[in-house]
C-alpha cells in the first residue's frame, strides 16, 4: 500500500511512474502477501476441522492467479505497464478477496470459541479482526484502478474517490490499522487460551503422575503378593519333586527286589528241578531192557534238552539281574553282558570308556545298564548291523551310547505317538531316562545305522557321593 501511495503522489505531482521492476516487485509483494493470508486461514480451518481431508488452497491459488494472468496476456497482447496493472488487479480480484473471506470467515469461528470458553471480554477484539478484514478485503480490493478487466473498468479508485472523497488507499490503511490492533489484542487472548491449556496440561500431568503413584504401589503390593505366592508354589514344588524322587527310588528298588526275587526262585527251584530231572532220566536208561537201545537214545536226548533248559534258565537269571552289576558295578555288567553275546551268531561288539570312572547311585547304574541292555536289544533283533559299539563318557555329565552299522530307520515314524506304536523298547527307554531326568536321544537314517544317546545330568551323577555303590 506505500508503494502504491509513493506511485500515486509520484504521478500526481510531477507525473513520474515508477521504474518497471519497482512495480513489479510492489505486485509480487502484494501476490505474497495475500498468498500468506491464505495460508493463515487455511491453518486456521485445518485446526478447526482436523477430521476432514486437507486441501492445499495456497497451492491452488498460485496455479489460478497464474493462470488468469498468462491467460489474459495471451488474448489481449498488453505492453509491459498494462500487465502490470492487469496483474495487479487480478491479485486483488482472484487472491485478495477470497483470501480476506476464508480468513474472516475464520476469525469469526474462533470468536464462537472465545464465547464457550467463558472468554467474552476478548471476543469483541476478533469481531473488529473479522470485520476490519472483511472491509479491507472486500472493500478496499474491489475499488482497483482502472484497467480492461470487468468489473474494473466501471468499479475503480475513480468511482471510490468520487463517493467518498478520499483515495480507496486511505480506507485499506485504516482497516489495516484497525486489524493490526484487533489481531494483536487477539493475541493476547490465544497466550491467555495457551496459559490455561498449559495449566490443564499441568494439572493433568499431576493427576496422571498421582495415579501413576497409586497404581505402581498396587502394583508393587501385587507383586509382592505374586512373589511370596511363587515362592510357596516354589517350595511346594520342590516337596512335591522330592516325594517325587523318592517314590522312584522306592520303585526302581522295589522293581531290582523283585527281579533279584524271581532269579533266586528260578535258581533254587525251576533249576533245582530241570538239574533232578536230568539225573532221573539217566539213571531210568539203565533199567530199560526192552528195546534198550531206543530208549538209551530217546533219554539221552531228553537229558540234552534238560540241559539246554538248563542253560537258557541260568542265561535267563544273569539277564533278569546280573551278578555282576551288585559286585563290580556298572562297566562289569555291560562286558559280561557282551562276553554272553559274542557266543551267539550276532554283531562285533566293542565298547569304549572315556574319562575316570567313578561310583554312581545304585538305581542310576541299573537304569543306565537296562538302557544299554535295549539298545543292544533292538540292534541284534532289528538292525542286521555288523558292528555295535557301547560308549561311557564320564565327565562332568555321565553320557552312554549304544550305536550300530545297520539298516537305520525313521525317527519320526518310529516314535510317533500313533495307538498302534510298536516300539515299546523305546518307549520303555525313555521312562526310564526320565525317572533319572536323563536326556535321550534317538538318530537313525536308513542304511546308515542308528544312534543311541543318555545322559544323566550334573545334579543326578553329583548324589554318587551321598550314595556310595553297595561294594
């Protein structure tokens, strides 16, 4: 508005216009400057209606003010000076007033906001905002200087000076002096809003730190009340894993004490009996006259089979509990198990100790031995191996392995839990790793044998000490 006033005395009193560029640069000014009233009352708008989509205006109004000025200087061919003006009208007819509206229009709505929020003193100052910004845009830009465009060539400074009596540039200077007090006097009243949203904001960071408070002690009282609760279950668990223990001890004992039972029966008597019956039939051969030779022959065959009977049995009494296991222990065991094999039409068996031996519980030799004993079991019976190998790896952990050169299988098909699962050796192998807390594991894959694995943890191998072996 100076600029144009300087341009105005200039003219008037010694009929001089400014050079092209400082009008240029008064028109540019003049397209920011209601560019920049675009986008306050775009910013406005978007915090009023944050839930509806956004839309660029400031972006919209450059591309029209462009266009309507390329667009007339393509149809009309104007000299510098006339596009000039003509871009300067078009600033104030497609930027000036729609930007003066949208930013009444949204002075007015904070006004509503002032009134509901008890705020009615300061709202007089954003109706002077709203109207001062209302006369100015609409007013003082539709009174433009004269040029081709319509509405100009018959509303224009001239026609403004000649109803009123002063130049239109007096009346936009006014309003924008009335604006400028207005908005800064509003101002005051958004610092006042901002003071009190600040207030609210402390208030509730109190509130919410005092529930914070409240809620962490009830959570540390829960807490505390978990933790003692954990630490009776913990205890209750640990009973309860001892009677556990216990009660597998009394069933593996139980279990040795009958097998010790059954092997001392067949001994004393079922072998008793097989040894007496052969010694009868050997002395009824002598008293057989007819036919002699026949007979001789028939009981010498029974007396073989007495005696092959007789062997199976005591076979059968070292495989229900052998002797050894109580007298030498656990690697005895498993070499006089193997010296019993290789008399059979079986596999090479070898078996190879790493580390220190040293004494294990009574129950954990015995589950350990009936372990090896399957395995063995399952490759004589199963595998068609040529050799079989037993390991003992005493360490820290006491680790056996039972494997073989044979056919191999497929673990998932072998130990899937189907009803009619028919690998019971296995099934019985992982009860007892499991009344020891043992870890096994089974590896297989056909034709390339089958792997065996326990191992009896630290705390298990550990109790040796409070129990010694029995010799």
């Amino acid at each position: 508005e100076w600029l144009e006033f300087l341009e105005r005395i200039l003219y008037w009193t010694n009929d001089l216009t400014l050079p092209a560029w400082v009008v240029w640069f008064r028109v540019a000014l003049l397209a920011s400057s209601f560019l920049a009233l675009v986008a306050f009352g775009e910013h406005l708008r978007s915090l009023e209606d944050q839930d509806k989509p956004r839309i660029n205006l400031v972006v919209l109004a450059v591309i029209w003010y462009a266009a309507s000025c390329i667009i007339i200087q393509a149809a009309n061919q104007l000299d510098e000076a006339s596009w000039a003006a003509v871009c300067d009208v078009l600033a104030r007819y497609v930027l000036g007033i729609p930007a003066s509206i949208l930013a009444a229009f949204v002075l007015f709505r904070q006004r509503k906001n002032i009134l509901n929020e008890k705020m009615q003193r300061y709202a007089i100052y954003f109706s002077f905002a709203a109207v001062s910004m209302l006369i100015y845009g609409v007013i003082g830009q539709i009174f433009v200087r004269q040029t081709l465009i319509f509405p100009a060539t018959i509303i224009n400074e001239d026609l403004f000076m000649y109803l009123c009596g002063f130049p239109v540039q007096v009346l936009r200077a006014l309003m924008a002096l009335v604006l400028s007090i207005a908005m800064i006097s509003a101002l005051r009243v958004l610092e006042i809003e901002a003071e009190q949203r600040l207030e609210g904001i402390e208030k509730a960071r109190r509130d919410i730190e005092y529930r914070s408070r409240e809620e962490l002690s009830r959570l540390n009282a829960s807490l505390q009340a978990s933790e003692a609760e954990a630490r009776q279950l913990l205890m209750e668990l640990k009973r309860r894993d001892s009677i556990r223990t216990e009660f597998i001890q009394q069933v593996t004992a139980a279990q040795e004490s009958e097998r010790k039972r059954i092997a001392r029966e067949l001994h004393d008597g079922t072998g008793q009996m097989l040894t007496g019956l052969a010694l009868g039939l050997r002395g009824l051969s002598r008293q057989v006259y007819d036919n002699p030779d026949m007979v001789v022959k028939r009981l010498s065959d029974l007396e073989v089979m007495a005696t092959t009977t007789i062997g199976e049995l005591r076979t059968l009494i070292q495989d229900l509990r052998p002797p050894q296991l109580d007298d030498m222990g656990l690697i005895p065991a498993i070499r006089s198990m193997l010296d019993r094999l290789k008399h059979v039409d079986a596999p090479e068996y070898e078996i190879k100790i790493t580390g220190d031996p040293y004494p294990l519980p009574s129950d954990v030799e015995t589950i350990l031995f009936r372990i090896i004993q399957e395995g063995l079991n399952n490759s004589a019976k199963h595998a068609h191996a040529d050799h079989v190998k037993v390991c003992l790896d005493y360490g820290d952990e006491v680790g056996i392995c039972v494997c073989d050169d044979g056919i191999g299988c497929d673990p998932e098909m072998v130990l899937a839990p189907t009803p009619t699962r028919s690998s019971w050796g296995l099934m019985g192998i992982e009860e007892r790793a499991n009344l020891i807390n043992a870890v096994w594991s089974f590896e297989s894959e056909l034709k390339q044998g089958t792997t065996l694995r326990v191992k009896v943890p630290r705390p298990v191998a550990a109790q040796s000490e409070a129990q010694p072996h029995d010799d």
